[in-house]
C-alpha cells in the first residue's frame, strides 16, 4: 500500500497507527470502513491554510484506502462545516 507513504511525516503521530490497522484490514480483506468523527482538515491562519496533521487527517488516508481496495468509506460528523469541508477536499484531490 505504497499510498499510505505520503502520510509518513514526522507531524503525523498518528502514521503507525493508521498503518497497523490498515495492513491488518488489508490482510483481512476488508473494504469497509466507518468513521464517526471526520478529519477536520487544514487550519486557517490569516492569509494561509496549513494541514491539521494533529488529528491525523484520518478522513484522506481511509478515503484511500478505500479506493485502493476498491470498498467503501461511510463518514459522519455532528459539525456540517466539517462534512462540507472533506466532501470539498477530497472532491478536489479526485478521491471518491
């Protein structure tokens, strides 16, 4: 699952993790993943935005793994800023 490479950064404390479960659902061959909670995406700070890697940006690394494995990813959030803002995200970066 070369993908999962491109979220290996020293910000992101949350890689291991991902990666563990996400080998292991691959092993498994599982394809469907449910996450309560989305990622809440970049932060804003005056003229610029900037990746809030402190939630792990789970929302982009399962969307992939999903693609990758041609399954599904089924998101909720009880902030609909929050939905609106990964649908846009991942519209934009071509992720299903």
């Amino acid at each position: 699952m070369f993908f999962l490479n491109k979220y290996n950064i020293p910000k992101n404390i949350r890689f291991d993790s991902f990666k563990f479960a996400l080998e292991e659902a691959f092993r498994r061959n599982l394809k469907i993943i449910v996450e309560t909670g989305v990622a809440r995406g970049k932060q804003k700070f005056l003229f610029f935005s900037k990746a809030n890697w402190k939630d792990g940006m789970s929302t982009l690394v399962f969307s992939e793994y999903a693609c990758y494995v041609d399954g599904h990813l089924y998101a909720c959030d009880i902030n609909p800023t929050s939905i609106k803002m990964q649908k846009n995200l991942l519209i934009n970066l071509k992720i299903k």
